[in-house]
C-alpha cells in the first residue's frame, strides 16, 4: 500500500511541475488552459476552500491539463468538497487515468458520505491503470457502507492481479467489509488467498494468512496442516 501511495505521490509531482513550468512562461489570456491549471494547484497548496465550486466545474473542463490539476487541488481539500461528489464519480470515468485517481482518493476522503459512488469506484478496483485500482479499493475501506453485490466479484479479480500492490490492496480491503458476508460468501476468495499464501513473497503470505484467519472456517481448505 505504501508502495502504490508513494509512486502516485510523485507521479503527481511530476505532472504538477509540468503544469506550473507550463503556466509560468504563458503570456495568453487568464482563461489560458495552463493558467487555469496554475490556479487550481495553487488553490490545492494553499488549500484554498472558497475555490472548491470552481474547482468542480474544473472536472468536466475540455482541458486534460486543467481536468488533471482540479482533481489533484480537489484531494487537497480533505472532507471539505462532500458538495462535490457527483462531479467526483463522474471523474471517475475520465479517459485520463490521473483524473480518475485523483477522484477516487478525494471519494476516500469523504467516507460514507460518498456512498453513492460505491458502485463506480468498484468498477474502477478493475480499472487499466494499476494506481486507480489501489485508489478504488483504498477508498472503499471508508466510502463502502453495507454488503454490495460487485465486491466479491472485483475483489476475486483484484487478489488474481499480477501486481503485488494490487493483490496487497484488495486484501487490506476484504479485511475491512468481510463480517458483511455469508460462509458461501466467503469460501469465494479462499482459493485466490491460498494461492497468495502458497507462491507470494513475505508481505503478502502474511496478509493472506491474517485474512484467511479473520474469514475463519471457511477458510479452513486453505490453510496447510
């Protein structure tokens, strides 16, 4: 988890000092796209709330640059946009991947006030982009209120990715909502665990094994005697 947080970190960083170098050497007009992007981080650094309404129109602007820089001040503002989160889910559509991480991280932001976003930020958990499944399923730990019939399905997905980080999301998740399901329920993730436990590195065996112990006797087959 630490890993994907770290790499999203300064993949964000990177894309933000493109913006602001961008911004910098403009000489068009205030409504210049590069512009409006320099606002918008600044408003994100400064944590600027008056900024949030315009900030949400920002979502849906034609600029991918602007779009990107929105969404970025946007998880700056902690649970202060809760007025935002119809703009947010629909940012999770976004063609740009950053776009869509950076919603899903301010949705996580919101908790249960954001329930209404559950079902789209499960159908990011299968998202092309490695860093919005770990967003997704980050912020379902909060966002997710009651049993929701996608998460099984994309958790089973989640825990066959090849990706450590994914896997090691998903699991931290199914930690969290895993007392909504039946035995039945359960017993679906039990394969998918055992492997982790049998072929991962440390870190995951131990994750798998924890949740193995908190699924309890349907995770009986398993575990080795």
């Amino acid at each position: 988890g630490n890993a994907a947080m770290r790499r999203l970190t300064i993949d964000c960083l990177m894309w933000l000092c493109g913006a602001l170098w961008c911004a910098a050497g403009s000489s068009l007009f205030a409504d210049d796209p590069t512009q409006l992007a320099a606002q918008a981080i600044r408003a994100g650094q400064t944590r600027d709330l008056q900024a949030i309404p315009a900030l949400a129109i920002g979502l849906s602007d034609e600029s991918q640059l602007v779009r990107q820089s929105t969404a970025w001040a946007l998880s700056q503002m902690g649970g202060a946009v809760s007025d935002c989160s119809t703009e947010l889910t629909a940012a999770l559509a976004d063609q740009d991947s950053k776009v869509r991480c950076a919603a899903a991280t301010t949705l996580g932001h919101l908790g249960d006030k954001a329930w209404r976003a559950e079902s789209a930020l499960w159908q990011c958990t299968l998202d092309r982009d490695v860093d919005v499944r770990c967003a997704a399923l980050i912020a379902l730990r909060t966002v997710s209120v009651a049993k929701h019939s996608a998460a099984l399905g994309a958790l089973s997905e989640c825990l066959q990715s090849p990706v450590a980080d994914v896997q090691s999301e998903a699991m931290a998740t199914a930690t969290v909502i895993q007392s909504r399901w039946d035995d039945n329920e359960k017993k679906m993730l039990v394969p998918h665990l055992g492997r982790i436990f049998a072929t991962a590195h440390d870190d995951l065996r131990l994750a798998a094994a924890v949740l193995l112990g908190d699924l309890g006797l349907p995770a009986a087959p398993a575990i080795p005697e």
